[in-house]
C-alpha cells in the first residue's frame, strides 16, 4: 500500500465546509469511537497523542509536540502529524498535517452545530475571540449562512477592529451589546472566567462554545446554561473533563440529563423559534479521525 502524504496546502485546497459537515453526519451513524489520549513530559515540553478507532473507518493517532520556548528561536510551538491506518488491514494510508486536521476539525465541529440548531437566516454573527480559530469560524460560518454580517469582539479593542476588518467583518467594543445583536454567538478564547453572562442573551440565540478545553476553563455563567437548550458533540469527551460542563455539574448548577443530545442522536438536536440554544465543541479524537477520512476521500496527488 502506498503511503499518502498530504500538506497544508494541498490538502486545504481539496476540501468544502459542507463536505466536511456531511461527513460528521455520516461518521456519527457508525459505531461510536475507541478513544484515547497519551502524554509525555520533559519540562517545559509536552508530547500529546490522541488516537481514535471507528469500525468502518479505521484507525487515526494525532501526536503533537509543545515546546513553548520555540517561540524565542522564530518556530512554531506546536508541530505534529496525522497518521491514518487502514480499517481493513491496520496499514498505514497516509501522513497528514496536524494543523490541517485540527483546523478542520475544530470549526467544522462548530459549523455542524450551527447548522443543527441555528435559526438558518441569521442577520448578525458575533465571534468572540480574535485568534485562527476565530478567523476560520468565520470562513466556515460564511459557507452556511452567506447573508450574515459579522461582528467581533476582543478585549484588546484596537487589535479586534484591525482583525475584524481584515476578514471582512465589524469590531465591537461592547460584549453585552453584541451579544443582544447576534442570533449566532461563536466564542473561542482563553478565558477561565466566563465573559458571557446568561442575563444577556435573548430568545432565538444559538450560541457555538469553543475555547474551553481544560477543567478550569469556562466561557458562559451559570445562568446562560440554565437559559439553553444544551448540546454537546460528545458526552464522553466534554461532561467530565471540560470546565464548561464539569464546574457547573460539580456544584449541581446543572445536572447531567440538562445535557439534551450529542451528535450521535442528530435527533435530539430540536428547537423551538424562540429557544436559546448553546452547544459545547469538545473536538474529541474520533472527529479528528472523521476529518482525515474525508481529507482522504477527496485529496487527489498532484
């Protein structure tokens, strides 16, 4: 078997928004993923694998290394690969770039949501957040919801409005007054407090929670989950170990049946009109290996 190797550029150049969004569709009616996740130390750098395994699409491992002091020598702090072994035989198919598959699988994750559970004609977007999730949220997004404007908000004001004018987009300077414009709220920051409070939202939102990857990490309050109809994208990569669900499950702000449906039961995904709805982008390995699938089906070698 030959072995596929396939870049940034050329494999960005191959893939669609709603191809990728189908094949999420797709790879949930397959049985439902092995998982695992490694790590390695040697301070003040980490190697992270995360592996996944789907009957009917084979095998993914996604290793990357952080070396936080690379950014001193003018080199990137995370590098890493793909690789994607056979389903039929365990053989490996192909080596592909990390920062590839974790693009596309991070905002295509969101992207699904949105398309679920939005209201589908939304007037106004707001992204919360200025970095390169931020900037491909906002690529994706337009592929869906072509009509939109887009507004974004960052705590450095300045910097927000360059961001925002550079993807074609309006920066604002006051959170609570962007997030009663939008019917779509995408967040993808940093911050281990919550910066969007349940008080502000309004009927018919739908709001895309991102950033929040670790245990101490949270993006809305209390209140903003009690007022939603919530979703995840995997029960068993966000409830017990992301900030966002964990913390608020731990005091019995919320229990765990407030939690409506992941994407394994596209289903549960319903809403009313009015419904403040939020889902949780917990990116967990199996999309990684969902997002390699597709990559793969539609790569062609040069």
């Amino acid at each position: 078997m030959s072995i596929k190797i396939i870049g940034f550029e050329d494999g960005e150049a191959a893939l669609r928004w709603e191809g990728l969004t189908d094949a999420f569709a797709h790879g949930h009616t397959l049985p439902k993923a092995e998982i695992g996740d490694t790590f390695l130390y040697r301070t003040p750098d980490t190697l992270l694998s995360r592996s996944a395994w789907i009957d009917g699409l084979g095998v993914a491992v996604k290793s990357a290394t952080i070396f936080p002091e690379n950014k001193t020598k003018g080199l990137p702090a995370v590098n890493g690969s793909v690789s994607v072994f056979s389903d039929a035989t365990g053989e490996l198919e192909a080596l592909v770039d990390f920062h590839l598959v974790t693009k596309w699988k991070t905002v295509g994750d969101s992207l699904y949501a949105a398309k679920l559970l939005a209201n589908p004609n939304p007037e106004t977007i707001l992204v919360v957040g200025t970095g390169s999730v931020a900037a491909n949220m906002i690529e994706a997004y337009r592929s869906a919801f072509p009509g939109a404007r887009y507004i974004v908000w960052g705590r450095n004001t300045d910097y927000a409005a360059k961001f925002a004018a550079s993807h074609n987009a309006t920066g604002v300077a006051d959170l609570r007054e962007a997030v009663q414009q939008a019917q779509i709220i995408c967040t993808a920051t940093m911050t281990t407090d919550p910066i969007i409070q349940g008080e502000w939202l309004q009927p018919g939102q739908h709001l895309d929670l991102i950033g929040a990857y670790r245990p101490d990490m949270r993006e809305v309050d209390d209140v903003a989950l009690l007022r939603a109809k919530l979703f995840v994208d995997s029960f068993e990569t966000t409830l017990d170990h992301i900030g966002e669900l964990k913390i608020p499950l731990a005091s019995g702000a919320i229990k765990r049946d407030h939690v409506l449906g992941d994407y394994y039961d596209p289903s549960k995904f319903q809403r009313a009109a009015d419904d403040i709805t939020i889902c949780k982008n917990g990116g967990g390995a199996h999309l990684d290996l969902m997002t390699c699938r597709y990559i793969l089906d539609q790569w062609k070698p040069a």
